[in-house]
C-alpha cells in the first residue's frame, strides 16, 4: 500500500491521519512541519497565574470561538 502525500493534505487531514497512524513517524513530522509553516497559533510567555490571562484577549477570544459546539475543534 502506498503512502498519501502528505504535503498535499490540508492541516486537517493530516491531523486526522496521524491520529489513526500514530506509528506513522513521517506523517508526524510532516504535520509538525506543516504546523510551523502556516503558524497559525498565538505565542505568549508562561503565564505566572490566572489573572495574566486578562493581559491576552486574542487569546481568549480563539479559544473561545474554538470551543463552541459544532465548529469541529479538536
């Protein structure tokens, strides 16, 4: 059985296909890589405590907007 190409599957179906082929080290590190080069995530330093969480409200708001119910989140 052949291998998908990876670098044509969207983020999505990577993600999907290694979950289902955890063994599949390539896979892996081609939705790693894929991850890096759309950088879709929002970067901030550690948080000292819950209320540094007010200073970041993009970071709110996406994770909020990602948990709402039937938007496919992960």
């Amino acid at each position: 059985m052949s291998k998908p190409n990876f670098h044509a599957m969207s983020q999505k179906e990577l993600h999907d296909y290694v979950l289902v082929h955890r063994e599949d080290q390539e896979a892996f590190y081609a939705y790693v890589d894929k991850l890096h080069v759309e950088s879709n995530w929002i970067e901030m330093p550690p948080l000292q405590s819950e209320q540094d969480l007010e200073n970041y409200p993009k970071f709110i708001e996406r994770i909020r907007s990602s948990s709402e119910p039937g938007d496919g989140a992960v």
